[in-house]
C-alpha cells in the first residue's frame, strides 16, 4: 500500500479492511501484544498427563508452537483459540489467562505464524485441518473442545468443525472471515476501480491467492452443518469498513451478511454485535468475548 497517496483515515481503514475480511493484522493494532499466557512451562510428567506451558510440538513433519493453560474443570470441554491471519498466539494471550481461570485454555501458532515452523508451500483447509487436529491430539487428548476464532481463524473453526463432529462440541466465531469472501470482494469493487478501493481489491485477492504468512489459499464454498452443538457468532460493531472511499458501506453490508450465513453452522447458533469494538472484539471488547466463550462452553458441559 502506498500511503502517502490515502488520507490518513483512509490509510487505517484499508488496513483494518484487510484484517477485517480475514487476512492480515493491522500493524498498529492493539492486539499485537508481548503479553504471554501465566503457566508452567514444564514438560509432562507422564504420558498421560497434558502439556501445560508454552511448548514446541511435533506435528507430522513440522514444529508446532502450542500454550496452554488452566486445569480440566469437570465435563468442561478445552477451549481452543485460533487467531486471526498475520497474528499468532500472543495476541490472545491476555484472553487465554483469564478464560483459563475457569478451566482448561490453549492456542497455537498455525504453521507460518509466530513460533512455528514456515509450511513448504501453498496451503488449504485441509491442510490447516490436519494440523489442527495433530494439535488437539496432544493438547486435549480425548477430550472434546469448542474452538473460539478470530477472524481468518474463525473460518477455519467453522469449516473444520463439521468435519470432526465427534470432538468439536461448540464454537465461538470472533468476527469470522465470510464464507463468500471471494466472491463479495470481486462483485462488490470491480476490476477497473483505481485508488485506495482498487488497492484494497488488489491486496486482498493476492492474500486469498496465498500470498499471506500461512500462504493459505482461500476459496468460497456453502456452509455445511455441524449439527446443534452450541454457537456464537460476534460481528463487530464500529463500522470502519464505512471508512474505505465510495466501497466502504458496500462492504459493511457485505460483512454483515458474511456473519449471518456462519449461523448455518448450527441449529443452535446466535448472532451478536459488539457494540463499541472494531475488528479485534477480544481486545476492544473483552468482556464479551469471555462471556461469549463461557456460555458456549458451559451448554457444551451438558
């Protein structure tokens, strides 16, 4: 992005029009914090006890960069975090340690993020599937989980879960990339478009090609059912997309939509708004996040 050519607003709202449609963290954002989880970084003590700490892990061929935190409360499933594209388990941080005083907490830096290893080419969902899975092998063990996501990390949640009916028992969507992101991009700013707005179409639809930090390549495709386990979606409220000149409303609308069609994930899923929070709901409006968080995992506690 060239700056000097965009106002300073407008600079900020391409730039957390990015994130906000699943990509890449602004660089200025708040969530970038060197805050990490409070826990033990010990190795287990024996082979069936789970990891606590932040450690490195083995995932097929790959270094896997894992925290967890918190102890197992009852039938409580683990709460897992996904972070959004360009961020990596840090930035949850703060979210981990208070969620973990109620129970179990962990999250991973997905490969090309933060701590773990770079993936040796493009990637897809299932490819990011099965290192999740790998993940949650050795981080929850036979126990079920609800899988909490921010943005990018909220559509991988979403599309993995329908998969893997018989261990994800809820899930919380933080402001999920849309499941017709591609396509809502590519009608709603065409091709021919200059500017910051044909900047923003540029960018974006290089990052969903695979040129982002995990290389993941994005592709539309109808929300399949992961039957009635517990969900919650969270859209954000302040509407910066409004910012991007002459698109920016299209884009809300487009947005809104997107979280709307992430109910179909669920027979038993609701949709919220978090008032007085842009893209980074845990950051902005942490109070929510927790709460949305808590009461998915205690209905998916039975």
């Amino acid at each position: 992005m060239t700056r000097k050519k965009i106002g300073t607003s407008a600079a900020v709202a391409l730039c957390c029009a990015v994130a906000g449609l699943g990509l890449v963290g602004c660089e200025d954002s708040k969530a970038n914090s060197d805050a990490e989880p409070s826990a033990d970084s010990s190795a287990p003590e024996s082979g069936e006890d789970l990891l606590t700490g932040t450690r490195q892990i083995t995932v097929g061929d790959h270094t896997v960069n894992v925290s967890c935190s918190g102890t197992q409360a009852g039938n409580r499933p683990v709460v897992v975090l996904l972070h959004g594209g360009g961020d990596d388990l840090t930035t949850m941080a703060a979210l981990q340690e208070t969620l973990s005083e109620n129970g179990r907490v962990c999250s991973y830096d997905r490969l090309g993020a933060g701590a773990s290893d770079q993936p040796e080419g493009l990637q897809d969902l299932e490819d990011i599937g099965e290192t999740l899975t790998g993940v949650l092998d050795q981080v929850a063990g036979d126990q079920p989980v609800v899988l909490a996501g921010h943005s990018m990390g909220g559509l991988i949640a979403a599309r993995y879960a329908p998969d893997h009916q018989d261990r994800v028992r809820g899930l919380v969507l933080m402001d999920a990339t849309s499941p017709s992101a591609v396509a809502d991009l590519t009608v709603r700013i065409p091709e021919s478009v200059t500017g910051p707005a044909g900047e923003l179409r540029a960018q974006t639809l290089a990052v969903y090609q695979g040129e982002n930090p995990e290389r993941l390549v994005f592709n539309d495709g109808e929300v399949r059912s992961a039957g009635d386990i517990p969900v919650q979606v969270v859209q954000h409220g302040q509407q910066y997309l409004a910012e991007v000149p002459e698109y920016g409303p299209g884009l809300e609308e487009d947005w809104t939509k997107g979280q709307q069609e992430w109910l179909a994930v669920s027979g038993n899923s609701e949709l919220s708004t978090a008032e007085n929070s842009g893209h980074y709901i845990y950051v902005d409006r942490p109070d929510l996040a927790v709460q949305a968080i808590e009461r998915v995992a205690e209905e998916a506690a039975g």
